[in-house]
C-alpha cells in the first residue's frame, strides 16, 4: 500500500484527483464511492474537467452500493447522489453510470445481477472512502474478506452515521446492496480517502492492524496497487506515520 498524508481535505482531493484523472482521460472504467469524503476528489476532478485537463467522454462508472428500497427518484438514493454531487457535472454518458437497483423487490436477485454485470467488466480504479467502523462501501465488520455482491444489514453506528442526510433517523433504510469485498478488489487500482478524527481508528486498522473481516478496510493490505490518501487527523493515530512519509519522498515515480 502507498500511504499518502496531506495536509488538509482539499490536498486529499487533489492528489486523488491526479492518480484518477489520467484514467479517466484514456476511457478506463471507474468505480465511484458516495459519502462526504470523496467529495473533495469530485470537486477537484469537475475542476480539472472545466479546465478542459481531463474528459470522461468514453468512461463507464460503477457505484460501490445502494440503499434498498430507494427508487432512483429518491434524493438519497446512491443513484441520485452520485448525479448531484459528480457525474451530471462531467462529460460521462449518464447511461453508463450504473448502481445496484435498491428498488428491485427481490434485493438477493438485484446483488445477483450487478455482481454478474461487473463481473464482465475491468474496473481500472476504484474510489473509496472508509465508515468510522471501518466498513468499505456497505461491507460491514465480519464481511467475508472475498465475498461478493450482496445484501447487507447496517449496523446501528452506520445508520447513525447515515441519518445526517435524512429527516430522521427512522427513514434510514435498514439494509443495503453493495458490492462484496471479493468484488470490489479486482479493480486494477484502489484510491481509498479519509479525512477527520473520526476516521483515525478506522485508517490505524486499515493500515497497520491485521487483515481481518473485524475492519473490513484492511482487506486493501492484500491489494496489489492501493493508495490510501488521507489528511492529517485521519493519519493521527498511525504509529509508523514518518516511515510512510519517507517512502513517499523515496519514492520513484
Ligand atoms: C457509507 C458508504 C461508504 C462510505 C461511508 C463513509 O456507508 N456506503 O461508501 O465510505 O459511508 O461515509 P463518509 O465518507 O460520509 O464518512
């Protein structure tokens, strides 16, 4: 793993930014993660797209996760999110852009299915972010570390996480689809990104506890190309901070 650690979320989102961006550029397949924290990488990438230094005009995006029983006309729904906040404001063709369909009433045969289309397609980079528990898109502690596409129940401390962006906590759909951890790590390139305190537990896992389903996010020590880029309170609490600081300024290219 490369340990990136930046100053603040705005630096996070432009370094993100630049490992994504030149796949973006050559057509490649990305893989797309809701939540706060990629928000910065968004920001920067319409940023550079505006600029005209990158264009999306022949990528195709697959979404990490959905919430089930969301219809895509549902402003939380991951569907509509990742228009709002991205893709409607880049050149993608939006029918490329895919996601779990949360509204099929038979949520096991909905994973089914989106496992079988991405497992007819080559992610070249995977964006992620990482819940304060340590859970990757919806996969939560006790995932299995090779699992596929599949229906989750969330655990309580995510749907409190979560309720910020309903009305109330009651709204928070119960389960969600997402792709498994076996899924998610066949992407050529992982980018995950975490900022705030709140993460620094759940980056210490990832970076230097062991793999284990307890912290789902350490499966990215098994990868072979996964970038963690984090800003400075997400890094607090790693201990070999200055050894991953070095290697950066070690390394070649
Ligand atoms: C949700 C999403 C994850 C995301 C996590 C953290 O559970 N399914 O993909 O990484 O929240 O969210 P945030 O980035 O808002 O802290």
């Amino acid at each position: 793993m490369d340990i990136i650690i930046c100053k603040d979320e705005q630096e996070v989102g432009k370094a993100a930014a630049a490992l994504i961006a030149p796949f973006a550029t050559k057509g490649g397949t990305l893989g797309l993660a809701t939540g706060s924290s990629p928000l910065s990488t968004y920001q920067e990438l319409i940023r550079m797209y505006e600029a005209g230094e990158v264009s999306f005009k022949n990528c195709k995006a697959f979404l990490l996760d959905e919430y089930v029983g969301l219809t895509r006309d549902n402003e939380n729904s991951y569907f509509k999110t990742i228009r709002k906040e991205f893709t409607d404001h880049i050149d993608i063709v939006d029918e490329e852009v895919y996601s779990p369909d949360g509204a099929n009433p038979d949520p096991y045969a909905a994973a089914e299915e989106y496992e079988a289309k991405l497992a007819a397609e080559s992610v070249d980079v995977q964006i992620l972010g990482i819940g304060g528990n340590g859970h990757i898109a919806f996969n939560e502690p006790t995932s299995s570390l090779s699992g596929l596409t599949k229906v989750q129940a969330l655990h309580p401390k995510t749907v409190e996480d979560n309720a910020r962006f309903f009305n109330t906590i009651e709204e928070v759909p119960t389960h969600a689809l997402t792709q498994g951890l076996g899924t998610l790590s066949r992407a050529q390139n992982i980018v995950l990104v975490a900022t705030g305190e709140g993460k620094a537990d759940a980056i210490r896992g990832t970076v230097e506890g062991p793999v284990t389903a307890s912290c789902p996010g350490s499966i990215l020590q098994m990868h072979n190309n996964a970038t963690i880029i984090i800003d400075e309170a997400a890094a607090s609490k790693l201990e070999n901070a200055d050894h991953y600081r070095l290697m950066e300024q070690l390394k070649l290219r």
